[in-house]
C-alpha cells in the first residue's frame, strides 16, 4: 500500500478521535516514505498531542520545523503546545 492510502486513513481516525490508531497509520507513512514532510511529522505530532505524549509530540515538531521549506507558523505554534 502506498503512503498516501495509509494517510488517508490515518486523517480518518484521527477525525473519528481514535488518536492511537491514527498514530499507528501516520508512523506507517513515515516508515514507508522515502522522504518524509514536515506535514507527516506534524500531523503524528499531532496524534501524540491528543495522546498526551508530550515529548514525543515535541520532536516530531521540531522535525517538522526542520523539514519545512515554507515558512508555516503552524509547526511553531505546535512546537510551543507542546513544551
């Protein structure tokens, strides 16, 4: 299955607020693409936000911040909710 089907998914259950099993398709995305987005690490950053894991939130948005060649604020704004 290609990573956009896991994704897809993935936004489902998150919508849905089964936050775990949302988690396990996003990390199924970064394992399988072969050049992650900050978007992938943000959206799973997410996932571990919902799930009160803060640390792990925390780095995936500073990867996301990382990767992100745009300039979206969004991914700092994330970063700071989660320290």
């Amino acid at each position: 299955m290609e990573y956009q089907a896991y994704r897809y998914l993935g936004h489902a259950y998150f919508h849905k607020r089964e936050f775990a099993k949302a988690l396990e398709l996003y990390s199924k995305v970064l394992e399988i693409r072969k050049e992650p987005s900050a978007e992938d690490f943000n959206i799973r950053g997410n996932c571990y936000m919902e799930l009160k894991m803060y640390q792990e939130a925390l780095e995936d948005y500073e990867r996301a911040i990382g990767l992100d060649t745009t300039g979206n604020t969004d991914y700092q704004k994330n970063r700071i909710k989660a320290e």
